[in-house]
C-alpha cells in the first residue's frame, strides 16, 4: 500500500509540471505576439511628397558698397565716415527705418588694406538695405545709383518670414497629400492595403535664389543716375515630406 501511494504522488506532480509549463509557453506567446507579423502590421512603405508654389517675392535686399582710394589714412575715413552719413540719411528721407539699414563700416580699421602698386590704402564702405514693398524697393533703388555705388545695385527678390509661413502651411497641405497618392498607389501595387502613418519627416527647402533685374547687372561709379524698373518676376517655394505608412 505504501508504494502505490507513493506513484499516484509522482503521478500528480507530473500534471502539475505540465501544466507550469504550458503557462509559461501561452505567456511567451502572448509576449511575442506571432500573429502580428503574420498578419503583416509591422510592413510599411516609405514615400517622399512634393510641393512647389510660385509667388512674387514681398522682400528686396540691396547690398551697395563704396570704394576710397587714398594714400592718408586719416583722409580715407573721413570720406568714408562723410558717404555713410550720406548715403544712410537719404535713405531714411525716403522712410528706410534704422532697422532696415546695416553697415558693416562701424570699425573702419577693418576696412581697409595696403595696395603696394599704387601706394594707396583702399577703403571700403559695405550697406545692406531692406524695402518691404516693391514701389519703395524701385524709390531705394533710384536713390542708391545716383550714390555711384560700386557693383550691384538692383535688388535680391526674396520671401519675408511672414511669406514663407504662409507658403510653408499651402505647401505642406499638398506635400502630404501628394504623399499619400504615391504610397496609395504603392500599396496597390503590391496588393497591400494602406494603414495608419508611422512617422513624418519635413524638408523646407525655402525656394530658389532670388532673381536678378537683368537690366542692372552691374552699375559702376561712371553710370549717370537713372531710373531701371525693378522686374522681380515670381520665385519657386518648395518643401518635401517624407512619409512612413503602415500596410496590411
């Protein structure tokens, strides 16, 4: 009696050791989730959207400078210091705000460099002036060549800050929807079903370089004061998405 006693103990441990470990095996299933992959919702298809709007540039930048030649030091920045003042005053005339208006001939010392040719002391006076609005931009621009500024006086035609937001919002609208068309498509190609985004990326590019008026390329000291229309046509805004979809 005490032998079969003692089978039908081991008999009952065995069970439960069976049943222990077919918990532990339904917890790693659970844990792994097996069927998920099987039913594929970890697969994605990676797509990028486009978008490129044109619109008339709302900000002009002129960038004059002005040369002195002069073998005394002392004479060369006070010509200098006299064609700031000049060219600064007339610009607020025309209502140019401080704001808009940057030297960088505050240290005059750093201006300047030692031609041995010549024996002269070559200095240089660099502005950079901003105009909001096209008709101030062609006033500024009127003004500036009859300064007989040196090199390029028409302006750079660029989007503001308050331009580019509002491009970057109408241009990200159809940069997704531009990507969900291309991964749309990519699916069903694939006989897939598109689900849910995984993730977005975006590339604001910011447009192309500003365009130049062609009639006032270069505009040299000789050149009389004259007038030239500022033509600054439409610049290119363009910004990309980068789009991550779940398929099934």
């Amino acid at each position: 009696m005490a032998k079969q006693t003692q089978r039908i103990n081991i008999s009952l441990n065995l069970w439960w050791l069976v049943g222990l470990l077919g918990l532990i095996i339904v917890g790693m299933v659970v844990l792994w989730r097996p069927w998920a992959s099987a039913r594929g919702g970890d697969r994605t298809v990676s797509v990028t959207g486009d978008s490129t709007l044109k619109a008339e540039p709302d900000e002009f930048q002129f960038y004059p400078t002005y040369e002195f030649r002069t073998s005394d030091k002392p004479t060369g920045l006070t010509e200098l210091t006299a064609k700031s003042n000049e060219v600064v005053a007339g610009l607020k005339k025309l209502g140019v705000t401080d704001k808009d208006i940057k030297s960088n001939a505050s240290s005059y010392r750093d201006y300047y460099f030692f031609n041995t040719e010549t024996n002269q002391h070559i200095f240089s006076l660099s502005l950079t002036v901003a105009a909001h609005a096209r008709d101030m931009a062609q006033k500024v621009q009127d003004y500036l060549i009859s300064t007989t500024p040196t090199g390029q006086v028409s302006p750079q035609a660029q989007f503001s800050k308050t331009k580019q937001k509002e491009l970057a919002a109408k241009a990200r609208t159809e940069a997704i929807a531009d990507a969900r068309r291309k991964a749309a498509q990519q699916a069903g190609d694939l006989d897939l079903k598109l689900g849910k985004v995984k993730s977005v990326e975006e590339n604001d590019n910011g447009g192309l370089m500003p365009m130049y008026n062609d009639k006032s390329a270069l505009m040299s000291a000789t050149v009389e004061p004259a007038s030239i229309g500022i033509q600054a046509g439409e610049n290119e805004y363009n910004l990309s998405v980068r789009v991550v979809y779940y398929v099934r």
